[in-house]
C-alpha cells in the first residue's frame, strides 16, 4: 500500500504538471499570450507546488517508510491553498453563470480545481507511513496567500491586470477588497484546522514494514 500511494502520488504530479500546460496552451488560444499573468494566478502556482510535493513524495513513500515531518507540514499548507482555491473558483463560477456571464471552463482547470484538491486530500489524510501534522503548521499558512497579494497589488498596479475581481480597485472599493481578503484567510485557517485535526485523530495506515513486522520506533508527536 505504501508503495502504491507512491505511485499514484507520482501520477498526481504527472497528471498536474499536464493539466497546467493544457491549461497554458487554452489560455494562449483564448485570450494572447499572457503568460506572465496565468502564473501569477494563485490556483496555478499551488498547483506548482503541489506537483514538486507529489513528486518529492511519491519517491519518498518508495524509498522510506515514512514521510519526513517536513514534508507532511508542507503538503498540509498546499492542500488547503488547492482546496481553497477549488471554492474561490467554484463561487466565481456560479456567480458568472446566474448573471449570464460567459465563464468557459476547459477540463484543465476542473481538473486543477477540484480532481487533484480531492486526490490530495484522500493522500494527506489515509496515506500509509503518513507522519501526523503538527498543530504549529497553521502559522505557516497566511504567509504566500499575503506575499501573494502583496505581489498581486503591486502588478496589477503596474500592468493594469489583477487576476481576481475582488483585487481589482476598478471593480471592487478598498474596504471591500479588505473584507474579502480577511474572509479568505479566515478560509485557509479554517480548511487548514480541518485538515491537521482529522488528520491527527485517524488512526495511521499501515506501512510496508508494518506488515512484515519490522515497524520502526517514532517520535512521539506533540
């Protein structure tokens, strides 16, 4: 089983990295060549992230028996950018469709906003040889989201371009751009909760060495 979660979470990474170019090469068709602007979306640079953490741990689960701390705190804080991305998008998406905006949604991007986020989950949460999250984690998880809109503020200001409505002056006023930024944060802090809690109270699945008898000794987690 440990083995295998590798392996999937390697196609995890594969299947990502070929639904961000899909999605590139439909944006390039439809509206130009903006590539400076479809990375700067915050969907498509966790999903960066989570390609280089599915890859770092799919070869993990087939070298190890269990995942470095580390890595899980990592996956904890990409998993709630993917998942909380998936809601943003999925919002943006009901609203354009009951006002009668065209909102195309080519399959890269269900793909990037709600199959992976869901695969992650299931891996975070029932991966064998999963080390289990650290309450201290949810410290991290404001940290890119700010940088990430202090970037995005201070671009759009310069090429005229935000990739969200809600950060945009032109569309939306200061006190309002704020509220929705404090009710995204209470977001990550809320989905991220989630994550660390359910993970912390499901029993741990069994690894390779386990079931051969061979489980080795772990830290107890505070």
């Amino acid at each position: 089983m440990r083995r295998a979660f590798g392996v999937a979470r390697l196609i995890a990474a594969l299947v990502c990295a070929i639904s961000l170019v899909a999605r590139l090469v439909w944006s390039l068709g439809v509206s130009g060549p903006i590539v400076a602007n479809f990375f700067s979306y915050f969907t498509m640079q966790s999903a960066i992230a989570a390609t280089v953490l599915w890859t770092i741990g799919g070869i993990t689960a087939l070298r190890r028996s269990i995942d470095p701390d580390w890595l899980t705190s990592a996956r904890v804080v990409v998993t709630t950018y993917q998942i909380v991305s998936g809601i943003v998008f999925a919002v943006i998406t009901i609203q354009a469709h009951q006002q009668g905006f065209p909102f195309p949604v080519p399959w890269s991007s269900d793909v990037l906003h709600y199959v992976l986020p869901l695969y992650a989950i299931v891996d975070l949460l029932l991966a064998p040889g999963r080390s289990s999250p650290r309450w201290m984690t949810l410290r991290f998880i404001l940290i890119f989201p700010a940088v990430w809109v202090a970037y995005t503020l201070v671009r759009g200001n310069v090429v005229g371009w935000y990739p969200y409505f809600f950060l945009d002056p032109a569309q939306v006023g200061p006190v309002e751009s704020a509220l929705y930024c404090a009710l995204a944060g209470v977001l990550f802090v809320g989905v991220s909760s989630i994550l660390v809690g359910t993970a912390r109270a499901l029993p741990s699945a069994p690894t390779d060495a386990d079931a051969l008898g061979l489980r080795l000794p772990r830290k107890v987690r505070g």
